[in-house]
C-alpha cells in the first residue's frame, strides 16, 4: 500500500504540472509558396529552462510510486547541467536531500541555488560509479536517468500528450533530438497508439551512436565518443531510445546545428542552445523534402532551452572557433534557402 507521505508526494508533482501548464508552440517562418507550416514548441518556459523538467518530474514520479523514494530519502544523480538542476528543482519540493556526482568543470550553480549539493569527480566517466556507491552509503536512491527513461511514468506530461492535445491536426513530422531517447519514444508510442499518420523524426549529432545504430538496427551500437552538442548524443544507445519507433534519424552537423541555434535566435529572440540548432536543421531538411515533394502539411519541433550561458557558448565566434565549427557557410545556406 502507498504510504500517505507518497500519495501527497504524487499529489505535489501533479499540482506542479498543472500550475506549469502547456508551453507555448511558436511559429518559424518558411517562404510561403513552400505549403509547410513549422511550429517551435518552446520548452524553455518550463520552470527550470527546458526539456529536462519533463523527465525529471517523470523520474521523481516513477520512483516514489514503485517504493524507491520514500520520505526523507537522500536523492542522487549523475548529471550536470539542465538535468541536475530539474531533478534539485523536484528534490527542493518534496523536501528531499539531493545531490548531483558530475565531472569536475561541469556547471553546478543552478543545483546548489536550489538547495542540492554537487560533487565533482574525475575523470568523466567516473561519475556513474560514484553515484551509484553514494546512494548505497547514503542508503539513497540513485535515479540513473538514463537507464531509468525507458520505463518512466509521465502521468499525462510527457511532450507528446501536450503536443498532440495541442495541435489542430497530427503534424506530418515531429522532430526531436535524443538523450536519454524518452521524448522520441513517448511521441513514438503515442503515433502507434492513436494511429496517427504523423511520422517521427530524430535528429543526431556527430560522434553520436543513435543515427548509426538505427541505421544498421544494433540495438547495442557504440561510437565510445561524446557528442559536442549538449543535452542530445550519446556515445552508445541508451534503454530509453526505441529505434523501432523512429522513422527516420537525421545526421546533422554540429556547424549547422551551431549556425541553425543563431537562426531561432533572429527569429525568436530566445538565445537556445546547439541542440534546438541540431533540431531546427534536421526539421528543415524535412520541409524542404516535402516543398520538392508538392506535399503540404505541418511540423513541429523543439526548442529545449534557451539562456544567457547560451550566448557564451554557440552563439559566440570564439567559442565555436575553437572548437573548429565552421558554422558561416551553413549560415549562409540557411539565409539562401529562408530567404528565397
């Protein structure tokens, strides 16, 4: 039987969602005679800044149903980040220890302005292990975002619920990148489930494992190489992407993710991270292959954060420079194809 404090848990979390409320679809402009609509849906209203809140909120959910989280139970992950700061954002509500194990360097400041603890640990691959071996001392739960995806409880939250009750009609495409892989597959499913005709697209970054492993149907593919964009790529594929869900995985790279971030940036304002680029890039590449097809219709993708750290990072010269992210020629096709 759930104990009251986990029922009242729950309660809090539903009560916080409903309070956030649906984010808002923006739209990008396409030249008109293209017959295709593009929507943004902006994740970066969400209380913590982005698509992380989400998952975090479903994780949190998902532990305190199946017994994992109880009153008073020390929380602890292996995350920097937007990741970390969502899950200290939820720990902070419910009144739970948390602490964040990340690579040393990593940005910590937004889980300790809410009330958790960081833990730098080198060298980077580390930070698994030494989550794990905390929880056990601290005889906590360590929440292990990205084996714990696949089998999250969203309770209504997820992006593809939202979306879809949002939409006038199914999108011919919904374009979202992967971390974890749960946002594609809750949008995945939800296309199965309702038989919609839309279709799924995910878009993926250079060294990542999911463009490749989808393409060659290795569920257990691995690059051993981390992705340059944050918050989207993974050297291996994770549980919580799907591949049999996806239509079609986009390569997409990370010049052109950088020069498509500093695009949403003219059109919106919203100064987001590479990997709303990486999305923004992909769902082009759709649109124009619909225009050339004749075939009109709609799409929708993400904008998964936005901040002023993002103008230290792909919106400013130095930083990509020396990354060696040659992102003007992209910017250039992006201005040519936009503007025509």
């Amino acid at each position: 039987m759930i104990s009251a404090w986990a029922t009242g848990a729950i309660e809090r979390l539903d009560e916080e969602m409903a309070q956030v409320g649906p984010t808002p679809l923006r739209p990008f402009p396409l030249p008109g005679d293209w017959g295709v609509r593009l929507w943004l849906k902006d994740e970066s209203v969400q209380p913590t800044g982005g698509l992380k809140h989400r998952l975090a909120r479903a994780l949190f959910t998902t532990a305190i149903a199946t017994g994992r989280i109880v009153e008073g139970t020390p929380v602890v992950e292996a995350a920097g980040g937007a990741m970390a700061a969502a899950q200290a954002y939820f720990a902070r509500l419910l009144d739970l220890p948390y602490t964040a194990v990340m690579p040393e360097g990593s940005r910590g400041e937004g889980v300790e302005r809410l009330g958790g603890t960081c833990r730098p640990v080198h060298p980077p691959p580390a930070i698994y292990d030494e989550a794990a071996g905390l929880a056990e001392r601290l005889g906590g739960c360590y929440l292990d975002y990205y084996t714990s995806a696949a089998t999250v409880d969203w309770r209504g939250g997820s992006l593809a619920e939202e979306l879809f009750g949002q939409a006038d009609r199914c999108p011919a495409w919904i374009v979202v990148g992967a971390g974890t892989g749960a946002t594609s597959a809750a949008v995945g499913r939800h296309l199965r489930d309702h038989r919609l005709p839309g279709k799924l697209a995910v878009v993926d970054p250079e060294n990542s494992a999911y463009f490749p492993g989808w393409a060659s149907g290795a569920d257990d593919y691995a690059t051993g190489m981390p992705s340059r964009i944050e918050g989207i790529g993974r050297p291996r594929m994770e549980p919580g992407f799907v591949a049999s869900l996806v239509d079609l995985v986009v390569p997409v790279p990370d010049a052109a993710s950088v020069a498509a971030a500093r695009r949403v940036r003219e059109v919106t304002g919203l100064a987001v991270g590479a990997a709303t680029g990486t999305n923004l890039w992909g769902a082009l590449e759709l649109a124009v292959r619909m225009r050339d097809r004749g075939v009109r219709g709609e799409m929708v993708t993400v904008i998964g954060d936005a901040g002023e750290r993002h103008l230290r990072t792909c919106h400013d010269d130095a930083w990509a420079q020396g990354r060696g992210l040659d992102w003007r020629a992209y910017a250039a096709r992006l201005a040519r194809m936009l503007n025509a």
